[in-house]
C-alpha cells in the first residue's frame, strides 16, 4: 500500500506492482507529485471544487503504467480513460483501478459526487503513440477516442515520466497525439449548443 498524505488527514491507495519488469511496473516519483496535486485541489478551498461542480470532469492518462494518478482522480468522481501499450502493464493498471473503486466510497464532500444524472467510468484501452499519431483516421480507429467522445472530451490530459531518453523516438508522436486530442474536445464543444466551461491549467473556468 502506498500512503498519499494531504492536509487534512492521509488517504491509502492500494497499488500493486510487479516484482521486477518493464518501466511500466515500475511506481515513479512523478506519480505521487501529480497525485499529491490533484489532493491539493480539492482540498479544502481547492481551485477545482468550483470546476467539477458543473460537469463530471474525463481525466485521459497516457502512459499510465501503475495509474497512481488515475487512481487519485477516480476518487474525486472523475472520469478516467487510462492507457498504456504494454499487456502486463494493462492488466495491472486495470487491476489496481479496480482495486481503488471497490470498497471505496466517494468522499461526501466531493462536488462531482453531487452530478447524479451521471454514472461515473473508468476506462483502460491499449494506446500505442507512434500508431495512433500516424493514422490520420485515428478519431474512428482507436477505441480510446471512442471513449473521449462518450464522454465528451478530455478535461485534464495527464502525464507522469513519460519523457525520457528511452522514449525520445515516440516524443514526436506523443505531441501529434496531444494536438488530436486538442482538436477533438473542441470539436465536441463546438457541437454543443449549451454554454461550455473550459478550465484553464490554474484550475479556474473561462467560457469558450
């Protein structure tokens, strides 16, 4: 078990790891600075409360490996797609989803919590970044689009320690797909005929 401490009190998050393995297995530093964000901002006079209280939030993670920060938002209520490429990986990242929404009930405080027209999911899909950055059909290929679209889009897209040496062939790829993933949320926006909230990266909203 691992322990996220926050103000307030500590919350544990049951996370499984692999022995031994791939970088994928394998819990890195980022994940719990990411995590340890996310507490921070619904917290106590938290910055995202405000946000979350309109629409039920979709957290895409890419290269999720462990999925601690998926794992930390789904506690809030949110929506999670979480992805990763390696089948090992998968499985344990789906295993310890699962893991943190079993037995776990929301938090009462919790704004998103309070959106009861809307069931809260929490979605694993294979993602390889080269592959879908190269399909120029990848919004009706890829099931993770899929997913998005479902769900209205990505909100918050992200990203712990997936930059590095070993991964600088698919550093091309992983931006091409994060501008796909731009487009379609402003596509979905677009089509609505209601007023949308965007958040910006400090937690505020703005109107589109």
């Amino acid at each position: 078990r691992l322990s996220n401490k926050r103000s307030g009190g500590s919350e544990r998050r049951r996370i499984r790891r692999a022995q031994k393995g791939r970088t994928g297995v394998t819990l890195w530093s980022a994940a719990y600075v990411i995590s340890n964000y996310i507490d921070a901002q619904f917290s106590s006079g938290g910055s995202w409360n405000e946000g979350c209280a309109l629409k039920r939030w979709t957290v895409l993670e890419l290269g999720s490996g462990l999925g601690l920060p998926s794992c930390c938002a789904s506690k809030y209520g949110m929506n999670i797609v979480a992805t990763d490429t390696d089948k090992e990986v998968l499985k344990l990242l789906e295993e310890n989803l699962i893991r943190n929404q079993n037995g776990n009930k929301l938090r009462e405080s919790i704004s998103c919590d309070q959106i009861k027209d809307e069931k809260q999911k929490v979605i694993v899909h294979s993602l390889d970044w080269v592959a879908a950055a190269d399909d120029p059909n990848a919004e009706f290929n890829q099931p993770v689009f899929s997913s998005l679209v479902s769900l209205g889009g990505a909100d918050l897209i992200l990203l712990s320690d997936v930059v590095y040496g070993a991964t600088q062939p698919a550093w091309e790829a992983l931006l091409t797909l994060l501008n796909k993933f731009r487009d379609q949320r402003q596509k979905l926006c677009q089509s609505k005929t209601d007023v949308i909230e965007r958040v910006r990266f400090d937690g505020s909203i703005t109107p589109v």
